[in-house]
C-alpha cells in the first residue's frame, strides 16, 4: 500500500514551503491521493518522483507553467 503523507509531511521531506507544496498542488504538479477532513494526503513515492522532475526541469531553467503543459500531457 502507498505510504501517504500530509502537507506538512512532504513540506519537511522536500525541504519545500506548505505554501510551495499548497502552489505545486494548486498547478496540478503534485496531485492529492486522499483528504482526512480538510487535509490533503499525497502519496509519498509518486510526489517524489514528481519533484524529482520538475527540480531537473528548473535547472534547465524552465518556467513551471511549461512544466506543468509537459507533466499533464
């Protein structure tokens, strides 16, 4: 079973803001599994693998906009 996290959670295991995580989330880059009332849980492996992405895709200096075409398509 996916190991699913908080907000707060992968804001600490990221190294990323709540507010970070909260703009990723709002972009459609990091996709929510579940909520338990009015929190957000995110599966742990597939955000990471999300991140892990778009960190190399920011280094190439791409805009997050046209990262976010690129993850959804």
């Amino acid at each position: 079973m996916a190991k699913l996290v908080t907000t707060k959670e992968l804001s600490t295991a990221l190294g990323l803001s709540v507010a970070s995580i909260n703009y990723y989330t709002n972009l459609g880059l990091f996709k929510t599994a579940d909520r338990k009332g009015n929190r957000k849980l995110y599966n742990k492996d597939k955000t990471f693998s999300v991140y892990k992405r778009v960190k190399n895709l920011r280094k190439k200096g791409y805009p997050l906009k046209l990262i976010q075409k690129e993850l959804n398509s």
